[in-house]
C-alpha cells in the first residue's frame, strides 16, 4: 500500500507492515472493531478498514490525525481518527482488537519528546514509557473475547509485557 505522508509524519517500517497482515488475518467477520493507538501514518487502521473492520486510530500529533484522514479519503475507506494520548479519545469504548507499534526504543532523558521525528520512537530510559500504559489499560478497552497486538523491541523486556497484560 502506498501511503502519502505530511511531513513530520514517520514512515511505516517493515513491523508496521507485519502488525497489519497479522490484524487483517485476525479478522473474523465484516464490521469487527479494531483500535490502532500511536497510529502515525494510519497504515494498520487503514488496512483493517480496506478488510471491512470498523477502523479507529488514535495518536497525539495533529499531523498523523491529518495523514490518516487523507489516506482514508483516497483510499475510499473509514476511519475515525482521533487526536489525543492512547486510550483518552476512546475512554469508555470497547474494541474488538486493539493493535499497537508505540514508540518503544529506549533513549536517554528523563522526559519524552514532545516534537520532532525522536517522538515516533522515544521510549524513555527503558523503552517501556508507553507500552506500560498501553498494557494496564487494555483490559478496560477489550470487548469480552478481544486481543492486542503490540510490536515492540525484545529490549524492552518481552516477558514484563506478557506479565503486565495478563494482569487485566
């Protein structure tokens, strides 16, 4: 799929790509809720969308919000795009299927960048800064029988992930 892109908007990489075959795979039936948080350039909702998923994406940057609405357009598919940090635009609402490539690469700094193509990436000192949230919360977003999908690095601790979502 090609995508146009504003600037400033990071470019899909190759485990973008996977995360989206593996949630369009994931698809049982038309109309199946999906979530994409830390959407960026919209390619995961885009493609559940294209697959007949009830497609929403989520991020904090005006400009992904403005990417996905344009692909969206010239794609001739639906997404409700939505501005605001991971599950606040949706607090209340269940999905089916939440899928996830947050920023997980650590870097060094006490805070998370608030501009510029580091916030694409950005994980804070142990690469966890937003994946620990995405995990604690999921359970409250999950539709009863829901999954997540989450790409992140084996460097930021795969089995502290497997432990934090099995909490909820």
């Amino acid at each position: 799929m090609r995508l146009v892109r504003l600037p400033g908007v990071f470019r899909p990489r190759s485990d973008t790509w996977m995360l989206a075959r593996e949630l369009v795979s994931s698809l049982s039936s038309p109309g199946v809720s999906v979530l994409e948080l830390c959407t960026g350039s919209g390619a995961v909702a885009l493609e559940a969308a294209a697959a007949g998923a009830d497609a929403t994406a989520v991020d904090v940057s005006r400009r992904s919000i403005a990417t996905v609405r344009l692909n969206a357009r010239l794609r001739g598919v639906r997404v409700r795009a939505l501005r605001g940090s991971l599950f606040e635009p949706v607090a209340g609402q269940r999905f089916d299927l939440i899928a996830t490539n947050p920023p997980y690469v650590p870097a060094p700094g006490d805070s998370l960048p608030t501009s510029g193509p580091e916030r694409a990436w950005d994980a804070g000192r142990d690469g966890r800064a937003l994946i620990d949230p995405i995990c604690d919360a999921a359970a409250d977003h999950l539709a009863p029988g829901g999954a997540i999908l989450m790409i992140h690095s084996s460097l930021c601790g795969t089995e502290a992930t497997a432990e934090r979502l099995s909490r909820g």
